[in-house]
C-alpha cells in the first residue's frame, strides 16, 4: 500500500468519525503541520459531503414523484398487507390505514425539512461541480504558438505545450502541469496557458488551490474576464474557505458575465448558505 491509498483510508475514517482519541490527536497535528494535507482533507470532506447531499437528493426526488402518482397510498397499504400476508378484514384494514396515512405524511414532512436544510439542490452547480467540469482545450490550440519567439530563440516550447496539452486531455493533470509550468518559462505570461495550468492544479490529486487561486488572480488583474476565469476563481475561493472574497468578487464580476449565469448565481448562493452555517 502506497502513502496516498493510506492516506485515503485515514482520512476517509476521520470523516466517519472512526478514529480513536490517540488516531484523533495525531492526524490533527499532522494537518496542523502539513498545509497540503490539511487541504487534502478539506477537499475530501467536501468531496464526501457533497456524495452523500447527491445521494439523498436523488432518493427524495423519486420518492416525491412516486408520492404523486395516482394511488400511490393505496399502493403502499396493500403492500404492507402483501408482505406480511394478512387477510385483513374490513375493520383491520381500516386501522392500517389510520396509522399508515399519516406515518407517510410525516416521511414527507422529514423529506422536505432535509432538503430545505440542505445548502443546495441537486439541480445546482456547487463550486466543486464547476471545478470538476472538463473544459476542453481546442483542437487546434498548439497551431498559433508556431512561429512564435520565445526566451529560447527555438520552437521547443511548443512540442513542450503539445505534450502538455496531450496530458490534459488524457486528464494527466500532474504531468500536464509540469508541461505548461515549463512552456511559462519561455512563454512568461500566456493567460489561455496559465488558465489550463490553474485547472490542473484544482482537479490533480491532491489538489493545489492555493497555487491555481494565486494564477487566476493574476490573470484577472490583468483585465481578463473570460467566464471560465471568473468561475473557477469564485469556486476556488469558496473550496479555501473565504466565502465573503468569493461573494465580493463574484459580485463585483457580475457585469462582465455573458454566460453561464445559472452557475455565477449558484456560486454565490452556496458561499452565503456556507457562510452560514
């Protein structure tokens, strides 16, 4: 077993609370000590949340469309009887239905607080969600680096990119980050580059948000504000924690949306509801 599949499995039983006292107190010191452990954590317990709130979501909304279809009580009693073959009599039957009536009311009532407290809806996009997405490169991406000088007085840079943006697609996102980190070298500021390397940085294992917050930014200093720029960085000021950055930025970027304005409103809803809680 390697160090990541053993960290997997630590932090996996941290999040179930499986630890004893001893386990506890150590794996907080070693958080304590090491940053791109403790984001590793954070990242899986986001990842965790975020499958069992999907999970949940997704066994409500089947059992409020059931609950509306046309004699759906009367499919639940008779099922109850069926299961535990009883020949019920008119009066028997009677009694089943005074419980059974509002024990279905009340699983109803449950269903709707839980969702009600939940931060999202299934239909949203989480921040997490946004920066999963694939956003795929053009196909014809490396043709208009060809010529190009660079600090080398070569064209090695760009078989450097190719290979990276080989990578990417192949979702080799550790390899393709080594790639664009070194075609950066020769190309210095490149924003549709230094935008792929951010996204390697927040989808690689463990992932490296500080450094993709860090690139983003400067790239929207620099008066870029491409849609996916200002989206991923609202998303990965929120997966940092800084929910009232990601809330101003986010907002003060609105006007420079012209797109994907379900997703900007969705961030900012789940950065207040974080902020919350």
């Amino acid at each position: 077993m390697n160090q990541q599949e053993e960290n997997n499995i630590i932090i996996l039983r941290y999040i179930k609370g499986e630890l004893n006292d001893e386990e506890l107190r150590t794996f907080e010191q070693r958080m304590a000590n090491d940053p791109a452990f403790a984001e590793e954590v954070e990242f899986a317990k986001q990842y965790h949340a975020f499958q069992e709130r999907k999970e949940f979501e997704a066994a409500l909304k089947t059992f409020n469309r059931k609950k509306e279809e046309e004699g759906f009580f009367e499919e639940v009693e008779q099922q109850v009887v069926k299961e535990n073959d009883i020949k019920t009599s008119p009066k028997a039957q009677k009694s089943i239905t005074k419980w059974l009536y509002p024990l279905v009311a009340a699983a109803i009532l449950i269903g709707l607080l839980l969702a009600w407290l939940l931060p999202l809806s299934a239909d949203l996009n989480t921040s997490e969600e946004i920066i999963a997405e694939v956003v795929e490169i053009p196909t014809n991406f490396t043709n208009t680096y060809v010529g190009r000088a660079y600090n080398t007085g070569d064209t090695t840079p760009v078989e450097i990119l190719e290979v990276a943006v080989e990578a990417y697609r192949n979702e080799q996102y550790k390899a393709a980050a080594t790639g664009f980190e070194t075609f950066l070298e020769s190309a210095k500021k490149d924003e549709a580059v230094e935008f792929y390397l951010a996204k390697c940085y927040l989808v690689m294992q463990p992932p490296q948000t500080d450094k993709a917050i860090s690139i983003l930014e400067n790239i929207s200093e620099r008066g870029l504000y491409e849609n996916q720029i200002i989206l991923h960085l609202g998303a990965a000021y929120i997966r940092r924690g800084e929910y009232d950055t990601a809330i101003q930025f986010l907002q003060k970027e609105q006007a420079n949306l012209t797109d994907y304005l379900e997703k900007f409103s969705n961030l900012i809803k789940e950065a207040k509801q974080k902020k919350r809680q």
